[in-house]
C-alpha cells in the first residue's frame, strides 16, 4: 500500500508542474525543483502571472495535499494546528523522518487510503480557496513562521469522531474543527 501510495504522489506532484520548465536546482539535498516558468492557469485553475517563479518539493505537496484533506474545511487555524502535528511526528520520528513519510504512514490519515484523493481536479472555487491556503501555510510552517499553539501534540482528531484511542491520550487543546492530544 506504501509503494502504491508513493507511486499516486509521484504521479500528483508530475502532474502539478506538468507543462512547467523544470531543471533541478541542486543546491540542497531535499529535493527543491524550481519552476522556471509557470503556465497561466495550474491544476486548479488559479490564475497565475506568467514568468512567476515558485519552489515546490515533495515536502510541501505532500503537506499541502495533506492539510487540505485533513483540514480544508476549516480555518487557517485548523491549517497550522494540523501541520504543527506532521512536524511534531517527523521530530519524533516514531512515523518516518520526513514530511511524506509521516502522512504515508499506515493508518495514520484516513484520505490516503483511496487513490482517488491524491490529486485535486474540484472547480469549486471555495475548495481551490482552501487548496490554494493549504498552499499558503505549508510554506510558513516549513519556515518555522508560527509558534506551536498544539503545545507537542502528535494526535488529533475532528470533533465530529470519537476515535477509542484518545482515551489513552492527554488532551492538549482544542482548535477550531480539531481536537489535539499528546502520547
């Protein structure tokens, strides 16, 4: 399930810069791609000026994906509590030691168990609003730019579920749609 859930985010992240010119920037061993000239119009229709120079890792697409999937419903609150969760479990290391590794981890975020969520084809404008926010609070929490308001939380759950492992958790703090615990 693994290989198969990297291989759909390989094919998600192709995509996303498909009719891009790419070239390898090399200077970091992350695996930075710069796009050098982006389309008018990307994946979601967004409108984007040409010439418009942009960084895209793997590590941002896969929390960007991520985020939406766990928290586009919500505020960029909720955004940054979830993304704050990823880091939290990448430090820890007991899900994997990268961003990707963490969310792939088996059983661990329920969207990427179907196939068909790892990519975002919607029209709706509120849904590529909130795709194009995931964006937005990726790139600052992968900068370090908002405190820890989840206080080392590495568990969360939305307040409309009642999963039987939160008993087993402390309870850390509550922001907006998503309940967050520590253990």
């Amino acid at each position: 399930m693994r290989k198969l859930a990297l291989f759909l985010l390989g094919m998600v992240l192709s995509a996303s810069i498909a009719g891009c010119a790419v070239q390898d920037t090399k200077q970091s061993n992350t695996g930075y791609l710069e796009v050098l000239t982006a389309p008018k119009t990307v994946d979601l229709e967004v409108q984007i000026p040409e010439q418009t120079h942009y960084t895209i890792s793997r590590t941002a697409s896969c929390m960007q994906l991520n985020l939406y999937r766990e928290a586009g419903n919500g505020t960029k609150e909720d955004m940054i509590a979830v993304a704050q969760v990823v880091m939290r479990r990448v430090a820890e290391r007991r899900w994997g030691n990268d961003v990707c590794s963490v969310i792939l981890a088996r059983n661990q975020f329920s969207w990427t168990r179907k196939a068909s969520l790892f990519r975002m084809t919607s029209n709706n404008v509120l849904e590529q609003r909130a795709y194009a926010l995931a964006g937005q609070v990726t790139q600052e929490v992968l900068r370090g730019e908002h405190i820890n308001v989840v206080r080392g939380a590495n568990h969360y759950h939305a307040t409309y579920v009642a999963p039987a492992w939160k008993k087993k958790m402390k309870r850390i703090a509550q922001v907006g749609k998503h309940v967050f615990y520590q253990g």
